[in-house]
C-alpha cells in the first residue's frame, strides 16, 4: 500500500458536496407536481433515467474515492491493520443502524404512544448527541454525559416504536436497510478489502468486475436461489452497491497511481476509456436485464451511472484539483464537510414542519415555484450545517 497517498483531494470533497446538496433537493422535491419528470425517478416500470437515480450511486462513487484517503491517512498515524478493521466495522454499523431506523419510520404507526413526528425528532437528536465529533477542548466529562443521554435517548426511543396498524402490530423489524444501510453495507465490503489486499490495483479491479457480474448473474436469474438471504447478508440484494463503491476504489488508485509516477495524462485515458466500456456495456445488457431501472438495482443502471460517475469526477478533477476554482463551491462546502449532518438535518425539520400548521404558499407547492422551494430548501439545509460545523456540532462516525 504506497505511503505517498495524496491526503487530501478537492475534486472528492466538492463533488461529495455537490452529490449531498442534489440529495437533499431530489428527496424535497420528489412529491411535488408539475415539475420536469427528468429531475425525479425513474418510474418502477420505466426503462430508462431521472436525475434522481443518479444522485445515490454517484454518493456509493465518491465513498470509493474516499476509501484509500481515509485508510491511508490511519496508516501514515501508525494504526495496525486491526485497529483500522474495527474502526471500519463500526463505522459500518453505525450507518447500518441508522438505516434500519429511517426504514422503520417508513412504517411507524399511528397507534403508537408517541406521535411520529415526536419520535422521530428525539431518535435524530440521540444521534447527534452520540456521534457528534466531540471538540478536544470539551471537558471528558461533559462529553460523555451527552454521548450517555443521546444513548439512553436512543434506547427509550426504540423501546417505545410501534409500527404496522393496530390490528397486525409489529417492533423494529427489517424491511430494507434504508439509504445509510446500503452506504454501510457498501462501505464495509470495499474498505475492508482494500485494507486486506493493501491496495493492490488487481485484487480491486477483480472486486470491481465481481460485484457487476453478481449484478448481473442475479438478473439472469441463476441467483435466484439466494433470493431469501441477499438482504440480510449484506449484498443489498445484488451487488450493485458494492459495484459503485468498488468502482471508485479502483478509479481512487489509479487516480494515485499516475500522478505520483507523473503520468497524468493517463488518468485521462483511463477515465475515457472506462466511461465509453461502461457506457456500452450498459446499453447492450439494457435490452436483456431488465433495462434501465434504479427500482430493480438493474446492470445497466448500474454501468451507465458508472460511466456518469466516472466523467462528473473527471470534471470535478479538471476544475478543482487542476486548475484550483475551488471557490466556486464555497455556498455548499458544508455538504462536503459535514456531510453526515447535512443528511440527517432534514429528519429535524420535516417533523417540526410537520407539527405545525403552517403551509407553503401555493405556488410554492407545484410546478417552477415547487421547484425554487426545494432549491432554497436545499441551500439552507446545508447552510445549517455550515453554522453547526462553525460551532463544532459536527457528526463523525
């Protein structure tokens, strides 16, 4: 594993910025009317892309980028292999658990004792109390006084969980395992193997190319006996997110790997060659895979939104890290900074707009009005993590 990792790469924090912002805008914007179809998902039957089914994969793209940074960055500190696994693992875990949670408020009854609106603001806020990166100057005590409250919160809070209806109740229980689930799920395979196989461009390429033919074997249908257990033992189903994650590993090393021999241009070969592969490659399994569909984790999703990946980072890399107009992202840096809180700040609001009586204007709520209001939505989720972030209220796993 080479030493001489760069620590710090612009182009994968602004595009993890510019991914979370169209995150939140896409999730705000999903249920109103009268916008362009192109910018929400794709239907369940549609054979074909929304700017939404982009937005997720691009997230699992730029967690591969990340991987060999931040594993890189323990090793140069001098932690041994072991203590970097348990630290994967946990963080895993915690994404995973916080994912089965917003799955089950998917669920959450209305027969349950406390409304869900309530609950979900106080299971949030045990979030952010167990897993706020603490500032050093805190005082031990203190910090572990609010990681105790958030978890104690935290227990309360699902001990009181009701889901179902009230003729078939049920507890938390699996449905699927949410967005930071498959985000932990993806993390937790790709990290680990580059840990083990200490970054060996061959070992992730052969990762790589095994996610996408699990991928796409499953839909052949020669899988189908596995169907039972693909979500719980954490393939999410198919491969496809590990597929993403694995994929910005391998472009991450190679990213590395040409600039410290001084060979940048090549990165540029590889991007383009890459990206017309996978685009061609998704194109043709299109017609006999279930075509394009995010719904169905389909190989073709899979394989273009790659090659999107692939050139949105070759662009990102152009413009940041080459001819340094980082200040064109300064009003979202936060998305990229504080990108866990970012996510979770949505789960405060939306059931403290939800408490209240007050409504949008109506042409807020549809069409160009519907859509400036998930913009300035947007900006505004991550201008409040910009002003957490400046009073050190910032989450780390």
């Amino acid at each position: 594993m080479s030493s001489k990792f760069i620590n710090r790469v612009h182009s994968i924090d602004i595009f993890r910025a510019v991914t979370m912002f169209l995150m939140i805008f896409v999730n705000d914007i999903d249920g109103v009317p009268g916008v362009p179809e192109w910018i929400k998902h794709a239907g369940e039957r549609t054979d074909g892309l929304g700017l939404a089914d982009i937005v997720f994969p691009a997230f699992l793209f730029i967690v591969g980028l990340s991987i060999p940074h931040a594993i890189q960055s323990r090793i140069s500190r001098g932690d041994s292999k072991t203590k970097i696994a348990a630290y994967i693992v946990m963080r895993a875990l915690a994404l995973i658990f916080i994912g089965f949670i917003h799955a089950n408020m998917e669920t959450y009854s209305d027969t349950a004792v406390i409304a869900q609106p309530w609950w979900e603001i106080q299971i949030t806020l045990s979030f952010f109390l167990i897993w706020i990166d603490y500032p050093k100057h805190t005082p031990r005590l203190l910090s572990y006084s609010l990681r105790g409250a958030g978890f104690i919160l935290l227990i309360v809070m699902c001990a009181l969980y009701k889901g179902g209806t009230a003729e078939a109740p049920t507890w938390l229980h699996f449905t699927w395992w949410g967005i930071l689930g498959l985000i932990g799920w993806a993390y937790l395979m790709c990290a680990l193997i580059y840990l083990y196989s200490d970054g060996e461009l061959y070992v992730l390429v052969a990762a790589w190319i095994f996610f996408l033919l699990f991928n796409l074997d499953f839909h052949f249908g020669w899988l189908n006996f596995l169907n039972g257990t693909q979500n719980y033992i954490g393939l999410a189903g198919n491969g496809a997110m590990q597929a993403f994650t694995a994929s910005g590993l391998v472009i991450s090393v190679l990213y590395n790997r040409f600039t410290h021999n001084r060979q940048p241009k090549l990165i540029w070969v590889a991007l383009f060659l890459l990206s017309i592969i996978l685009f061609n490659m998704g194109f043709i399994v299109r017609f006999f895979s279930g075509g394009i569909s995010k719904a169905n984790d389909t190989p073709s999703w899979v394989m273009i939104c790659t090659a999107i990946n692939i050139i949105a980072y070759g662009a990102f890399m152009f413009l940041m890290d080459m001819k340094g107009k980082t200040g064109w992202f300064d009003a979202i840096k936060p998305a990229g900074t504080s990108t866990l809180t970012c996510y979770l700040l949505p789960f405060l609001f939306y059931p403290l707009y939800q408490m209240t009586d007050i409504g949008y204007p109506d042409f807020l709520t549809h069409g160009t009005g519907g859509l400036i209001k998930c913009l300035i939505f947007a900006f505004l989720m991550v201008w409040l993590a910009g002003v957490l972030e400046k009073k050190h209220v910032r989450l780390r796993l």
